[in-house]
C-alpha cells in the first residue's frame, strides 16, 4: 500500500497515550554542555510530538513489524557517533563517508527509513528547519514500545544532526548476536551504560525478528558440525531447523519471542529461563553472568520493574554524546546533508 504523505490530527499524539516518567539520565555529555530537555520544541514546534505519534500509528496499523524496525533504528543511530542520526544518511557521492545502512548489522535488515522520511515531511511542513531527524527517531522509538503495550517516558529533545557516517563504528560498536558476555558489556560500557541497561534493553527484543543466518550457528554449530547449542532447547531447536537449514534461507524470518511477537511484555525473559532464546547474546544473559542471570530473574517474576527500568535505560541511550547547540545541523532531508 502507497504511503500518504499527509498526517491525521486522529492518530494517537504522544503526550496523550504516554505515562511520564521525569528522569533526565546522563549518559555521555553533549558537546557543548547544552542538556537535552523535553519541552524543547514547546514553543518552536509544539505539535512535533503529535505529528510522531500519528505516522507511527498509522504506520504500526499497516504493518506490525515497524514498531520493532523503528525501536532498533534509534538503538543502531545512538551506539555510532551518538543520537545524531548518522544511520539516516545516504551516501553522497562525495566521499567524505561511507553509508551506514552498508555495514553487516544493518544491510538487509535495518528498515522503517520511510516512516522517518514522511515524518520529517510532515514536521518540515509545520515546523520548517526547526525539529532534527535525530530526535525524530527518539520519539518514534517511544512511540512504537507505547503503541505494542510498553511504557512511555518523556523524551528529553534538542538534539541535532550530525555532518558525517561512520560504516567502521557500525561495524565494530554495535553489539552483535555472536558475541560473548564481555564483549557486549564492553560495547554497552563504551557508550555509558551498564549491566542493568544491557539486560533492560535486550527486553526489546520482546517484539521484532531475526534472520536465519543471525542464529544458524546455534541449529548446526560453530563449524556447521551438526551440534546444537547446549544452551538452545533441543525441541526448540529442532523447529527452528525446519525454516533455518544449514545453507541458504539466510534472510528468513523468526518471531524473536514467538510467544507474543507483537507485544511488548516480558516473555523475553521467560524464554531465556526456558532456554528459548533465540539469539546466543539472549541466551548467554542467563548463562554467562551472575549479575546478568539475576537481572533475567527479575524482570521475568515482575513486568512492571523491567518497563520501569527500560523506561530509564532508553532515556540514558537516548543521551549518548548527542550534538546540541551549534554543533551539526538541522537536516532538511534525514537522507543527506543540507550542503
């Protein structure tokens, strides 16, 4: 279905649907010491918000996947350079940066580009050269976790967006399926955040999909020698194989908590503690870390301190090294740069 570029008044505005949580987290300082503050736009561009949750909706109605699309694009923009979003870019020719949507995180699975783009048309419209792409994909993120049944938080806002990519930062920062325990600590340390965000954030996977080939190393072994991950329900397992086989199907899709794919709960947890993880870097929260397996133990007996503590955790992510200020631009098209 072609997407309308017009946004209806009737969707759901994110100050209506949203419990407010006031925490304004630090997370790395922004460049200049200018703090991020909700009612930025209160004045500049007060329907912003509005505008969001709108496109969101619409866009969530028409396909249920987006909200996860949309929850994982801010993840992979704030763990490269900062909430700036450098993932939007295209690249441009010049040479100056190599796109983001290239590296292996991203190509062929990041989406709800789209969404982004007719969102920025929508605020362009009302609000010309006022609200940046980055804080866009802030609020769409809040937006999507509140629309599948999780909580809402105040978006601290101001940021701006950045002049550059980084393809090597995509590579290498954001946290893979592959990794061990401490290399994904590590990466979550890097950015300022900690034990208690990393398992609260991974409670993301609640909704979403996962390739095949994101996970065949577990069905069939590190060295494809038929052994299954001892971590991995073997009947769980076994389902798994029937759409996952050894070679191709790389880009088939899986249900990350097949349980309640579409809504945002703490299944996630549950799965983990039934071996029903299906990524290792799910799994190897319960099975690699003390701290890690009590934190899935806890958010597993109790739904309302693990969307409390995502809440929080998104907040701080939200937070990692933004540009305020002078610093950056406001981009005119989320896809490139004004000049």
């Amino acid at each position: 279905m072609a997407r309308r570029r017009q946004w209806s008044s009737g969707g759901v505005a994110a100050a209506a649907v949203l419990g407010l949580l006031s925490v304004l987290c630090a997370g790395h300082p922004a460049p200049g010491g200018s703090p991020l503050q909700p009612r930025f736009y209160e004045h500049t561009c007060p329907q912003m918000q509005a505008i969001v949750g709108a496109i969101v909706a619409r866009a969530h109605a028409e396909d249920p996947r987006m909200a996860a699309s949309l929850l994982r694009l801010h993840f992979h923009d704030c763990f490269v350079q900062g909430c700036d979003a450098s993932v939007l870019l295209d690249a441009d020719g010049s040479g100056r940066f190599v796109t983001e949507k290239r590296s292996n995180p991203n190509r062929d699975s990041l989406r709800g580009f789209e969404v982004i783009d007719e969102i920025k048309a929508a605020v362009e419209h009302a609000c010309p050269r006022v609200v940046s792409c980055a804080d866009i994909v802030a609020v769409a993120a809040r937006d999507s976790v509140v629309l599948t049944g999780g909580p809402g938080w105040e978006v601290p806002l101001g940021r701006r967006d950045s002049l550059t990519a980084s393809l090597s930062g995509s590579n290498n920062l954001i946290p893979a399926p592959n990794d061990s325990l401490r290399t994904i600590i590590g990466k979550f340390a890097n950015q300022g955040l900690d034990v208690v965000d990393l398992v609260a954030l991974s409670g993301g996977h609640t909704i979403g999909d996962s390739r095949c080939v994101s996970f065949r190393q577990r069905l069939y072994g590190q060295n494809n020698n038929g052994q299954v991950d001892r971590t991995l329900n073997p009947a769980y397992a076994a389902e798994l194989r029937g759409r996952c086989p050894r070679s191709g199907g790389d880009q088939n899709l899986f249900a990350l908590d097949p349980a309640s794919q579409f809504r945002f709960d703490n299944q996630y947890y549950h799965n983990i503690l039934a071996m029903n993880g299906l990524l290792s870097s799910d799994e190897i929260l319960l099975t690699q870390g003390r701290e890690t397996m009590e934190l899935v133990h806890r958010f597993a007996a109790n739904q309302g301190i693990f969307f409390e503590q995502f809440a929080k955790s998104m907040v701080k992510m939200g937070n990692i090294s933004p540009l305020t200020g002078h610093a950056g631009e406001i981009r005119n098209n989320c896809r490139r740069v004004n000049h």
